[in-house]
C-alpha cells in the first residue's frame, strides 16, 4: 500500500518519499516515525533470506513498483548483518549506511569509501549510559550484589548465615582500555568512587589527566580491575588475553563493555575457573546471544545480554539521530554523526 501511493504521488507530481533499506529490529514508535518519511523495505519483516531481500529491492527499483531504487540502509549493529562487499554488491545503489551502533566493526569502511557510501553511526549517543553500565557491573561484580540477591531469594540466609563479605570499589587501581566517548566517562565516575585509574590507547590522550600505558600486559599488571571500553579492530581483537588475565592476578576483575572478541572468551573461562581472577561483568560475548555454559554457574560472574547501551532514554536519542542522519543524507547535507565521508 505504501509503494502504490508513492507511485501515484509521482504520478500526480507529488514527490515521493525516498526509499530506505531496514535492517534493523525497531520498535513500534521508531517504525511509524520511519515511514512516515520513508518507502519503507523491511528486512525482518520479509522473512527472507537476506541475499533474497536486498535482491527483490534492487529488482523492484527496474520496474513502475518502486519509482526510485534505494539510496540508504538503516542498519543494526552488533554484526547481525554485516555491510561488506557482497552486502553492497546486492545493494548497487546504496550510498549511505546508517547503523544502530556507535561501533562499526560490522561495515567494511574500507569498501565503502572504494564505492562512495557514507556511513554514520550512533555517536555519543550511548556514551553515557554505557559507562554507568560498567560501574554498575564493576560494583555487583565487587559487592556481590546479584549473587547475594540469589542467595537471600533461594531462603539460604536462614539456614547458612550472612553471604560472603565482598570488596569495596573505593581506592581500587582500575586500568580503562579505550579512553573515547565512553572510556573518558567511566573514568571520571571512578574517580568519584576515589579509584586510581590509568588508560591504554592507540595514543596518549593529552587532556586526560590520568597515567597512559603504552602496554596492555603493564596495564594488567598495575591494576586490580581491567575495564573494556575500546572498539573492536584487527588491532584489539582478543587484546584481553592469558598473558594479561595472569598479570591482573587472582584478585583481579574484568569488565566488558565493549565487544565480546575484545576478549579471549576461553582464556577468561579458564582463568575464573582456575581462580587466577577474582570475577567478571560482562555485557557482551564472542558468539552472541550464545554465552559460554561454564560463566552460567560461576557467582563471581555478572552476564548481561549486551544491554549496556540501552535505555529508555537512550533509545530515544537514537531515534531522533538515526531519522536525523537520514534526513541529512536525503536532502543533501552533511551527515551528523559521520564515521566516514563518501
């Protein structure tokens, strides 16, 4: 019904809508605030294969079915679907990848910039909430929150006596791999809780004030907590491994806020199952949704769902910037959250 009214929009000298490519789960509020400015094609709900998708909307785009072939991708992050060669192969006519997520491990942008496709992300949307995220994780982690919520819940109080004590946060040496949007803010709300914090990073940063480690294994060494808070690259792919798992030591924490391939998923496995560290929050894994079966029995650990980014509030803002890029895109101006220019 939409096509057919674009179609005769044009035909009665209306402008149509422009054509957008969805792929991506949204909610009912962001889909309707989609189509009202967009020829929507809906990927999940077409039930196809994704090569059968973005075939049908090339093929569409030759015939009076769609008066214009589609020039912008709304995509999800987290590598559900990935935007590389083939994916733009199927896809001749795209020109502008928009993506959910304030990483961009899932959008080949070398391939993009070779065919002239922009490519916006999510910004600083997230930063804020991500970073409270990971202190919460680090508090529950240290304190034991859920696993003594477990025991109070399951009525072992009564007949096995108070829970273990936990650990305080305050004063703890916290090393922040990845010192950007989001690492800056974890930084400063630790400092509030009085923890020592230094940084590994591509490069020093010069405003920040705290001690930069050129070396993750030094920055291991020097810290009681390793948080991850960098994006994934063939640089920091795994860069949590058995060599710095083993210089944070057994009363270490890690932290994951980031990617789950930023850490070596086994390594850390075995680690907590042999007691070389202490604990661990993680928000996200290599193999996503599937978690390793061994983290579900370990009380030391918090899993989340890679929930870290999104809140109410958030998801909000996302709407508003993803419906912003687009519109910027459409009407020739500059994207406003740009990773990469065409």
């Amino acid at each position: 019904m939409a096509m057919a009214s674009a179609v005769a929009g044009a035909a009665s000298g209306g402008k149509p809508k422009p054509a957008l490519l969805l792929l991506s789960r949204v909610d009912a509020a962001f889909s309707a605030a989609l189509r009202a400015r967009f020829r929507v094609r809906d990927f999940y709900a077409s039930a196809a294969p994704l090569p059968a998708f973005l075939a049908a909307a090339a093929a569409a785009a030759a015939t009076a079915e769609d008066p214009e072939a589609p020039r912008a991708a709304l995509v999800a992050g987290g590598g559900a679907i990935l935007v590389d060669g083939a994916f733009l192969d199927a896809a001749p006519s795209l020109r502008c990848v928009v993506t959910t997520s304030a990483g961009v491990d899932h959008v080949d942008l070398a391939e993009c910039k070779r065919r002239g496709v922009a490519v916006a992300g999510a910004g600083t949307v997230y930063s804020a909430d991500v970073a409270d995220h990971a202190v919460g994780l680090l508090i529950d982690v240290l304190r034991r929150v859920t696993a003594a919520d477990r025991y109070v819940r399951q009525g072992l109080w009564p007949a096995r006596g108070d829970y273990p004590l936990g650990s305080k946060l305050g004063g703890k040496r916290v090393g922040i791999i990845g010192l950007g949007s989001i690492g800056s803010l974890i930084a400063k709300r630790l400092e509030a809780f009085g923890c020592v914090v230094s940084y590994h990073s591509r490069s020093p940063k010069a405003s920040a004030p705290y001690r930069y480690f050129p070396d993750v294994h030094d920055l291991a060494a020097d810290s009681a907590v390793l948080v991850v808070a960098c994006a994934l690259s063939d640089a920091t792919r795994r860069i949590i491994g058995r060599r710095e798992l083993d210089a944070l030591g057994t009363g270490g924490v890690v932290v994951n806020v980031a990617r789950g391939g930023n850490v070596d998923e086994v390594e850390l496995v075995v680690a907590l199952q042999e007691g070389r560290i202490a604990g661990a929050g993680l928000d996200v894994f290599e193999d996503e949704p599937h978690v390793p079966p061994e983290l579900m029995a370990m009380d030391n650990v918090v899993l989340m769902g890679h929930e870290a980014a999104f809140t109410e509030d958030s998801t909000a803002d996302l709407r508003e910037l993803m419906i912003g890029n687009l519109e910027a895109f459409f009407a020739g101006k500059p994207l406003l959250t740009p990773v990469l220019h065409p």
